[in-house]
C-alpha cells in the first residue's frame, strides 16, 4: 500500500445525509468519513470494536442509552468503547464532516439496544468513483 494525503475539507458532500465515505479498510482497521446535513440523526446502535470520532466541520451531538447527550465541534473528538450505543446528530447549522476510525474492517453490522442488528447503513459509499455527488455551494 502506497502513502496516501487526503483533504478532507476539499471532499465534495455526499449525496445524501447520514452518509459515509469508506477511506481505507483491511482485516484490523478501517477510517472513513461521515457527512450529515443540519437536522440529520441516525440510529441508536453499537459496533464490536473501539472506536473514533475527529470532527473536522459543523457540530455533532452523541446521544448515548446510559448517559447525558454531548457535543464536538471542529477539533474535538470522542473515543466510543466497542459496545457502547451512541446516536450521531448533527446539531449544527452546516453540513458536518466526521472523520472516523474503527478497529475492524468496514462492513460489520452495528447493533441496536436489544442485541438486535441495526439495519447496514445503506448509504456507506465504498466506491464513490461510481456516485455521483453535489459540489460544495
């Protein structure tokens, strides 16, 4: 694998809200980023490896099942425990921009409260060569 520089401010928005755009993947580790518009929240879930969250645009609030919600903003992030149920809603007035990175490989499923798996996130681009995407306005 070669070295690769990425600016992740000169991404264009992809084309839908709760979207992630996968970096890098292998058998350990993966990174992407995640885009959401103002308004935009996902679902309460977990994953089975540790993970990160580095905001690079806009705010973003983690809603947790076992204690009070907080924010990040550009420049801060927030290390989620495997098992931990988290919900991503950008509380901004911009289109937010996540840089994240999990300790397995891209493609694993994510859990509800329950135990129960939470539907794939559908709009995770693996392959953005292949979508088009709006440019910045």
């Amino acid at each position: 694998m070669a070295v690769e520089f990425m600016d992740l401010l000169g991404e264009p928005e992809l084309e839908i809200g709760h979207a992630k755009k996968v970096l890098f993947s292998s058998d350990h580790f993966h990174t992407w980023i995640h885009g959401d518009y103002p308004g935009t929240k996902g679902p309460m879930h977990s994953h089975t490896a540790d993970q990160i969250f580095y905001c690079v645009q806009g705010q973003c609030t983690f809603h947790f099942h076992d204690r009070d919600s907080q924010a990040i903003n550009p420049g801060q992030m927030v290390l989620i425990p495997k098992g931990h149920h988290y919900q991503l809603d950008n509380t901004g007035d911009v289109y937010m921009v996540l840089l994240g990175s999990r300790a397995e490989p891209a493609g694993k499923p994510r859990f509800g409260i329950k135990g129960e798996e939470v539907g794939k996130n559908q709009n995770a681009v693996k392959n953005p060569d292949k979508i088009a995407v709006p440019q910045r306005g």
